[in-house]
C-alpha cells in the first residue's frame, strides 16, 4: 500500500510539472524582428554622365559696327559632364566640369543694311559645388569659369570669331533614382565678353541655360 501511495504522489508530481512548463510555453510572447532602417544615401565619389537642354539670353555689338543695345539669342545643347563629390555630414562640397556643343544665336540690325549674328557653337564649365544633403535628395549653388566660342558674322563683311573665357553661377537640384543613376535639373548664368566681331568691333555674349542631366556614380 505505501509504494502504490508514494508511486500515485511521484505521478501526480511529474504531471503536475509538465503542466506548468506547457502554461510557460504558451504564456511566453512571440518576438518581433527589428525594423529595417535603410542606410542613408551617401554622395560622396567620382561620376559621370551626359547633359541637355536649352538657352536663351542677350547679346551686343559695339564698335564700328553697332547694334545699339542688347538682342536676343536663343538655342539647344547638349553634352557631357565629369564630376566628383566629397560629403560630410550633411554638407556635399563637389568639383564638376562639362563641355556641351550648343546652338545659341541671334542677330540684329548693326548698320543701315547690314545685319550681324552672334552665335556660341561650344560651351565648356569648370566649377565648384556645395550643396546640403536630404538623404537622396541633393540641393546645390554652383560657380567658375566658363569658356566657350562666339562667332559673330556681318553682312557682306564677313565673320570673326575667338575663344572667350568668362564665368558662370547657378544651381540646381540632384536626386538618387536607381541604383548608382542620379538625375539633375540645374540653370547657370554665363557671361562671356569682348569676343572678336568684324570690321574691329566686339561683341558681349550672356546666357541664360537650364538643363537636365543623367550621372553613373563609381
């Protein structure tokens, strides 16, 4: 009799255990993965990429031959663009330079019968960038040299073109789209003066260009 009674306490013990540790199981929470939370986009390295869009601005001849003010010019381009950024905290510093084929020109009275043109068939930028990062989204000013070709041509009197070095300022907005791909919308200013213009006169040439860019970051 006292071993059944010690083997009926020695089962009920063991049931009584297994109980418990069931309720532990089913009373313990389920654990939650940890959010993912994305790295934040980093600008800095060398890229890039190819550019395109439009100018229009005013342009002038004086001298000999006159057009007694301002004209307006007018046109497309298109090119490439080589850049390289250096980001700390928020703030992105950037070196950048393009060369664009252009077709920016107008023309005005300049003599009684003569008409002169003023055009810009290539237009190259040096310049530094800084701007403020918002993650992928890049705000910037920009500035530097400018250099380009203004060709300017007179009726019955020829043509005369050099090479002028000016400066530019501007700024513009740069996104993260895809992978290493970023796209840009950006407007300059550019100011190239004194170019060579027939008959021993000058001309002033002043643009106005937006355009949009695609760069491969390496």
């Amino acid at each position: 009799m006292k071993r059944f009674v010690l083997a009926a306490a020695a089962i009920a013990v063991s049931i009584g255990a297994a109980n418990a540790a069931d309720m532990a199981r089913r009373q313990a929470m389920p654990t939650k993965a940890p959010a993912y939370v994305a790295p934040i986009y980093n600008w800095s390295g060398f890229y890039a990429g190819i550019n395109g869009g439009g100018g229009w601005g005013r342009s002038s001849v004086s001298g000999p031959l006159s057009t007694g003010g301002n004209f307006n010019t007018s046109g497309g381009l298109v090119g490439g663009t080589l850049g390289f950024n250096y980001q700390a905290g928020q703030i992105v510093y950037g070196l950048e330079g393009d060369i664009d084929w252009t077709n920016l020109k107008g023309s005005s009275t300049c003599a009684v019968g003569v008409s002169c043109e003023a055009k810009n068939n290539w237009l190259g930028t040096a310049r530094g960038r800084i701007g403020y990062a918002f993650d992928r989204y890049l705000p910037y000013i920009t500035g530097g040299l400018a250099v380009g070709d203004v060709k300017t041509s007179a009726t019955g009197l020829g043509s005369a073109s050099s090479t002028k070095a000016g400066w530019t300022l501007g700024g513009g907005v740069e996104a993260a789209i895809a992978g290493p791909w970023t796209a840009k919308v950006e407007y300059l200013y550019v100011d190239l003066k004194d170019a060579n213009a027939p008959a021993g006169s000058s001309t002033d040439f002043r643009t106005n260009v937006v355009r949009g860019g695609l760069n491969y970051r390496f």
